[in-house]
C-alpha cells in the first residue's frame, strides 16, 4: 500500500506538478477516522476546488466578455465566491481538512480552454460552464446539507443554497441573452 501511495504521489501532471486536489484528498484520507468524515472532507475539497474555478474563470471573464451584462454576472460571481471560498478555509482548518491550494486538473484545462476563446464565443463558452457548473454545485450541496454527517459542514452547505441557486438562476438568463444577441 505505501510504495502505491508513493507511486501515485510521484506521478505529477504532464507539467510535472502535482494535482493539488488530489493531494489534499490523500491527505484527508489519512487522517480521517471514518468513510462519513472523509465524505465530509471530500466535499470540501470538491467545493474549494469549484469555488477557486469560479472566481478563476470570473476574473478572466470580468477582462475579457464582450457583453457588460456577462461582465456584470463575473463580477457577482467573483466578488461572493471569494467570500464563500474565505469562509470554507476557516471552517475547514478548524476541522483539519486540507484542501487544494491551486486549481486541479479538470478545472485548470477547462480554464484554459476558456482563455482560447474571444468575444461572443468567449461569453457563450463562460455562461454555457458557469450554468452546468451551478448547477451541479447545487446538487452537491443540496446532498451534502441532506446527507454530511459534520453539523458544521452541513450547515455551512445549507446555508449557501439560496445563493448558489440565485446564481444559477443568473447565470441561466445572462446565457439565454447572450445566446439570443447571438442568434439576432
């Protein structure tokens, strides 16, 4: 088990760095006492690696949109996943959860993809990820203020739901006006 644990943790990614998500899993796997509490830990990770995506891609979007109103939704964006990312710090250094300090693989490739992209095609692409992206967000909070077994935790996912579904229900009409200035 330890020369496969260091087998994994030695295979970094094509750039020769090591995918800070899954290390901040290794290390919660370990001092996790029980599958819930990993669980819990699980989504923490889960949720500072999309809350780090989040203001990633809003800060790229806030230069780089065409449309001021998709401008406008990034900077929202921004400005309160910033505060929400600040508070799952907190919250998960009190309970001794590591999470990822850079973006993982998925995200990072997903983000630059997006850089590749310029007017139009760059608002589209933005709100077509940040309207999937929300809306698995909600799920997964949704499942972790049902089901987490840390009151904390769970309470700290419950009492992010509305804004998380305020933001897909943003991101849903900013992406039906930027598909309809498209097709006009």
């Amino acid at each position: 088990m330890s020369a496969l644990m260091l087998v994994l943790v030695s295979c970094g990614t094509k750039d020769g760095r090591e995918d800070s998500t899954e290390v901040a899993e290794e290390q919660n796997e370990e001092i996790m006492q029980s599958n819930k509490a990993e669980e819990d830990a699980e989504f923490a990770v889960e949720a500072a690696d999309g809350g780090m995506m989040e203001v990633e891609m809003g800060t790229l979007a806030i230069t780089k949109a065409a449309s001021p109103e998709v401008k406008q939704f990034a900077q929202k964006i921004v400005d309160e996943h910033t505060r929400t990312n600040n508070e799952l710090k907190a919250l998960a250094e009190k309970k001794n959860i590591s999470l990822p300090t850079t973006l993982g693989d998925e995200y990072q490739r997903k983000l630059e993809n997006l850089r590749e992209k310029t007017g139009a095609e760059f608002d589209k692409e933005y709100m077509d990820l940040m309207v999937k992206d929300h809306k698995e967000d909600v799920k997964e909070f949704e499942e972790q203020a049902e089901d987490g077994t840390d009151p904390e935790i769970k309470e700290w996912a419950s009492s992010k739901l509305p804004t998380l579904r305020n933001h897909l229900e943003e991101a849903e009409r900013v992406h039906e006006a930027v598909k309809e200035k498209d097709r006009g």
